[in-house]
C-alpha cells in the first residue's frame, strides 16, 4: 500500500491491514477508549475526504481532534444523544485521515 492514499476505489479494509469481526466492524482505541467503525463508513469517510480541498480537510481534521479531546474528557457514557453522534462522527473523521496517511494501526485493537 503507498501512502498517502490518493484513490479508494479498489482499496478494502484487509488491504489496509485492517481485521474485520462477524459483522463487518473493527475497533479503534482512543486515550484507553475504544470506538467501533464500520468498513463501509471507514472507506466512505476516506473517499469524502479526498474530494474536499486540503485546506478545508485540514480544518476539519482540526475541529475533529479539538471535538474528540472534548468528548474523551466529558466521558461517553455522560454525553447526551447529539453530543455522542457528533463525537462518533468526529472519531471516523480523524481515523479515516489517519489511515489515508498510513498512521492507523497503532491504533487498532489487536
């Protein structure tokens, strides 16, 4: 695999080193939490993300962190229903830029 990865059309998420379980989903730990992604929201999120402009994709990947350094203080089990979609949403952004960079498997569960 070359990174940065500049096209996802053909790419799958064992070419990316990455194990699925029984129901297509994997996960990611964050600072002793751990997220559960889905293959097909991972590559959605990636191929989005390649058709934005990097300076826009540079700033949402900002806020993204930003929104998940929040999160992970406050704790997931005291967010209420918009707060913990939005801190999800804020989780597949980052990994998703983290696997285009090839910076992902440190962060996957074993």
């Amino acid at each position: 695999m070359d990174y940065p990865i500049k096209e996802v059309d053909d790419i799958t998420a064992e070419a990316l080193g990455i194990q699925l379980n029984a129901e297509g989903a994997f996960d990611v730990v964050i600072k002793k939490y751990t997220h559960s992604l889905t293959e097909e929201e991972l590559l959605t999120e990636m191929k989005d993300q390649l058709d934005v402009r990097g300076s826009v994709r540079g700033a949402l990947l900002r806020k993204a962190q930003k929104e998940i350094l929040s999160g992970l203080k406050l704790g997931r089990l005291r967010m209420d229903e918009e707060t913990a979609e939005v801190f999800d949403l804020n989780v597949l952004i980052w990994f998703a830029d983290k696997v285009l960079k090839g910076e992902h498997k440190s962060y996957l569960t074993k």
